[in-house]
C-alpha cells in the first residue's frame, strides 16, 4: 500500500494539556499528511494552538452548549493531582474508545496512539474484542523511569504505577497481542531494551527505537528584538529553562547555582503540570534571585516560542540522576540553534558528547552546574557559533521528515503483518 492510501487514526488524549502532547499532536500530524499519509487527528477535548493544525480533527467532547457542565466538573477535577489522575484515566478510556469505533465505523488503517502512558492496558483492553486492528503505540518510558520520592503524591502515583506494571496485565497483552498488531516506539535506545523485557518479554520484536523529530526554524528573531519583546536586559547572560517543571527536572539546583553567578538572567517559561511540578517563585525568593528572574507559568504557543529561544544565549536542560526518558527539549532548542548545558543524563549525555551542542554537568549538583554555565561565559564566540553550527546539524539529522517516513515503514510492517 502506497502512503497515499493508508489511513491514520493519530489519537492524542492530553493534546488540551500544556506539555509536549499539543506539539506533538500539531506537528507529527502535519509531517505524517506532508509524508503522504491521510491523518485524521482525534482528542478528547480539543488541542492547544488548533487554529495551527494542519489535518482535520475530531473531538470526542467539542465545545458546545450540550458539554458546557461536563467541561466544568472536568475543570474541577482537574484542581487536586489525585482527582486529575483519574480524570486523565476517563479522558484516554473515553477516547481511545471512540478510536475503535472510529476503525470500525471509517475503516482506518493504522490507529496512532501518542503517548500509551500511564494507562498502558487500555488499547489492548478495549481493542481485545476485535480483529485485525494495527495499533502503533508510542511510550516515554514514564511507566517504567518513575521518581524515588517521598512526597505523598507522588509515592501515590508511583503506587498506581506499579499496580499497572503487575503481571497481573500480562495474560491480557498476550491475547490482545494474538488478536490484533502492535508496535511499540520508544524514544531511546534504552526505554526499547527495558520495554522489550517488560513483564517476562511479552512486548519482545515488537518496540522499535524511534527518534524524535524536529524541523529546523529558518526565521530567526534578533536577539535584541527578542530581549525587547519581555523587556529583558540586554547585557545580561539569559539563560532559559522551558516546559512544565515535571518530578524528572531539577530545578531546584538552576537557582542554587545561579544565585552564585550575578551577571545571570534566567527565564522560565512553561505550566506546572498534573500537580507534580515545584514552585519556582517560591525557588525564586529561597535562593533569591527574585529581581534576576522572569517566570512565566502558563502554556507557550508555538507562535511564541521563538521570542523565549532567541532571547536566550542557552537553554539548561536539569535532570535528576534517575531520569531516563528522552529529553525532548534538546531537540526544541536545536530546533532554534540555541546551546545547551546539560545534565548527564544516559541519552542526554550521549547525544551533547556526540554532536557538541553544548556544555555537560553532573547531574543533581549545583556546583557543577556552576562551573558549566562559568565556562559557558568564558567561551569565545567563534566557540559559540560552532556550538549553534552543532545544533542545525542536529536538527537536520533529526527531521520531523525523517521521522515521517519512519512511521510510514512501520505502518507498512503493520499492515503486511510482517515481524519486525
């Protein structure tokens, strides 16, 4: 079947939450219909920056006068992390069941599940009474990388996960399995090792290692225009953090560090996120550095994401030593050509050494990031130019292109029934 012919479901529960689930479902949607393929995207209250999408959309609860109480009680639940988590359980259930109908209804060749996490079960639950359906289902790892902690929260939502990682499940993935097709892609070449033993190796041939993708922005603002626009100073050092501050970041060692260091201006940009993230102006007044820092605690649109990278002489990507999961803020930053300094995460790391796009620390130690972000200002600028040379490259390797047409050959292996 030509990629012409071959229907896509591209189903995204959480694409109306801040995070990468809106990006993502706005720009693999784009690549995958630039590619060739007929995508229908589907979520289940709509998606952020929609007046960007590019393919049709469906919603499973559009914004009408008939779903104005339920959009209430869903804001409601959505105001404690523990009632959020079981809202979020609805929202994918809700979904993803209208996903099998829809396959049943339209005749969708492949249903592509972005982010099959936490609630891992639940296409193989609600497909398990059907045939034949091809099912590519893309994991974080989040399920299996999950935070040592003692917050309660999070002990709770460790709790769930470990409940969801039982081999209680394992009899269902082995008949939803001899039913219908699965292929599971991670983001890293670990996550594909660990969820390739996943309980006794019930998912094993069938997790593919695919890199993200991120398409290289040609319009590029002034750093000046940039600064301008948040009214930031112009002679400082900025340096940027970006997205929801989730359990796997360290942002607490960010202040830490640059409290030490007076010429440095840091910009925070992006929404706590589930009930799981850290207060930065609480950070902000610890440490303080209140009056060398500008948060901004809300979802960014893409149409402003430019002004945050080009304002930024570098974007610090802070890790906590148990984070594995990809790091997909790399590939934004090398989308803008900005350097990173970065925590020594496993891919993380792997990733900086090889392409040189930026500096690395040792993760969890502000110290070390100190002496990173000193020896980042000490650079001569023919050093920095080579480090924003890296980042194109990366950004070029790593196309949204390139991972269309990946998805496409994994679709074709689905539809031919062929083994990885």
């Amino acid at each position: 079947m030509s990629p012409e012919q071959i229907k896509v479901l591209y189903v995204c529960p959480y694409a109306h939450y801040p995070g990468h689930f809106p990006a993502a479902a706005l720009h693999e949607t784009q690549a995958l219909a630039q590619a060739g393929a007929g995508v229908m995207l589907l979520t289940s209250w709509g998606i952020i920056g929609e007046e960007q999408l590019k393919v049709p959309l469906l919603v499973v609860f559009p914004r009408n006068r008939y779903t104005v109480p339920l959009r209430y009680l869903a804001d409601f639940f959505r105001k404690w992390a523990l009632s959020l988590w079981l809202l979020m359980f609805f929202e994918a259930f809700i979904t993803l069941s209208k996903a099998v109908w829809l396959k049943r209804k339209f005749n969708y060749d492949i249903i592509h599940l972005r982010d099959g996490e936490p609630f891992l079960f639940l296409p193989h639950l609600l497909g398990l009474p059907f045939r034949g359906y091809n099912w590519l289902i893309s994991l974080t790892a989040s399920n299996i990388y999950t935070p040592s902690t003692k917050n309660f929260q999070l002990r709770i939502y460790a709790a769930v996960v470990k409940f969801i990682n039982s081999g209680l499940w394992r009899p269902l993935y082995r008949a939803s399995l001899a039913r219908n097709s699965f292929v599971f892609i991670t983001q890293n070449a670990k996550a594909q090792r660990d969820y390739s033993s996943y309980l006794q190796g019930v998912f094993d041939g069938k997790v593919i290692y695919l890199p993200l993708g991120a398409d290289r922005v040609k319009n590029v603002i002034l750093k000046e225009n940039a600064r301008r626009y948040f009214s930031l100073p112009q002679d400082r050092v900025i340096l940027l953090s970006f997205g929801a501050p989730h359990t796997g970041k360290d942002m607490e060692i960010i202040f830490c560090a640059i409290k030490e260091i007076p010429n440095i201006y840091l910009v925070h940009a992006g929404s706590y996120r589930f009930g799981l993230g850290v207060n930065l102006m609480d950070l902000a007044e610890k440490y303080p550095i209140l009056d060398r820092v500008l948060i901004k605690n809300h979802y960014i649109p893409e149409e402003e994401k430019p002004y945050y990278f080009f304002a930024a002489d570098a974007v610090i990507l802070s890790y906590t030593k148990q984070f594995l999961s990809t790091t997909s803020l790399l590939w934004d930053a090398c989308r803008f050509g900005i350097p990173v300094i970065a925590s020594d995460n496993s891919q993380l790391k792997e990733l900086v050494e090889t392409f040189r796009m930026g500096l690395l620390f040792s993760a969890q130690d502000a110290d070390s990031l100190k002496q990173a972000i000193q020896r980042f200002m000490e650079l001569e600028p023919e050093e920095i130019e080579t480090l924003k040379d890296n980042c194109h490259r990366f950004a070029n390797e790593f196309s949204m292109g390139t991972w269309a047409q990946k998805c496409l050959e994994i679709y074709q292996v689905l539809l031919s029934n062929k083994t990885l």
